[in-house]
C-alpha cells in the first residue's frame, strides 16, 4: 500500500467509524448516498421550465458537463481498477452495492459537474448544489462505498469539465451558436406539442 493509499484509508476510516454512532445521522447519510441525487436531476426542471430565457443555457451546460464528466470517468474506470473499501477491509457498510471499480466516484462526478456549472451561471443559488454536492460525496464514505480520494478525483472531474465548457461558451461563436440551436430546437418541438393539444382539447370541448 503507497503513503498516498495509506493516507486515504486512514481517513477513510475516520469517517466510516462514525458509522453506526446515531441512528438518524446513518439513515441520513443513507438517504444523501442513495437517493439525494433525484434533487439534482429536479433541479434541472425547475430551472429549465422556470425561467428558460435566464437558465436555459445554464442547464444544456449543466447537461453536457454530466455527459462529458461520465465519459472521462468511464474512461478512467477502463484503465485505473481500485477495489472497494468494503472488498479489502472490514467496514461499516450501510447500504448495498457492486463490487465494482471504486476511482473515481461516479455519484461525485455527476453531483459536482452539475453543481459546479449552476454555480458558474448563478453564484447565489450555485453555492447551496455545491453543499448538496459534497454532502453525497462525503456521504459516499461515510456509508462504506468510496474511499476519500475516489470522491475528490470525482469532484475535480466534475468541476474541471465544467470549467472547460463555461470557458468554451464564452469565447467560442460556434458552441454558443450551438447552445442556442438546442433551445430553438426544443422551443419550437415544445410549442407543436402544445399547440396539437390545445386543438384537440378544444375540438372534444
């Protein structure tokens, strides 16, 4: 084991032991590693039919940060295998999972290249996604399934993704050409749609 895996496993296991202590902050700590990220995916709806005008570039970037971030970490999955904690030691495990590669955290990758870009386009609201964000990946080690260093190569996947294609927005015409096609391209499949239901609403009435 190198001083870089000892380190992480160290605080893995500060965190883990924590694990069983109270029973409400384990079954919270279930629910953030489990299910917290369904508020990420109504977060994207919310803004998204909120106010398309103001986020909806916000959110296409949001979506193709998730994208893009899953597709760099399935590539690290291809090429860097870690084992679980809970396949090399004995640990506090409170929910189920496959023993699959542990680098990096698919659940950090997906919170964090969402946050991130919500922070990047709205600072104020952006702040709390980044909370929720590190809430799953902490809960992620706390509940036994990722080491510390798994979450925060995740995060950095994430947030560095999101960076890249913030920047990419700002500076290049085509991509913010590109963006733009997107929300016309559902702008005019979305008012079909509600205008097919409006006549035949109408013609039954």
């Amino acid at each position: 084991m190198t001083k870089i895996n000892q380190f992480d496993y160290h605080i893995f296991k500060d965190i883990n032991d924590l694990a069983g202590t109270n029973h409400w902050l384990d079954r919270f700590m279930e629910f953030l590693a489990n299910d917290a990220v369904i508020f990420l995916i109504l977060g994207f709806i919310f803004y998204w039919f909120i106010n398309r005008n103001k986020y909806g570039i916000m959110v296409i970037q949001a979506g193709l940060s998730v994208v893009f971030s899953l597709a760099v970490n399935a590539i690290l999955h291809h090429f860097i295998y870690r084992a679980r904690p809970f396949v090399d030691h004995h640990v506090h495990k409170l929910i189920q999972h496959s023993a699959d590669s542990s680098f990096p955290s698919d659940h950090s990758v997906f919170a964090f290249s969402i946050a991130a870009t919500f922070f990047l386009y709205n600072k104020k609201h952006g702040f709390g996604w980044l909370v929720l964000a590190f809430g799953i990946a902490f809960s992620r080690v706390w509940v036994g399934v990722h080491y510390p260093l798994d979450v925060t190569a995740g995060a950095i996947v994430g947030i560095i993704v999101s960076l890249f294609l913030y920047k990419l927005y700002q500076n290049n015409k085509f991509y913010q050409k590109m963006i733009s096609q997107i929300i016309s391209i559902y702008e005019r499949i979305f008012s079909r749609v509600l205008k097919k239901n409006n006549n035949e609403y109408n013609s039954k009435n």
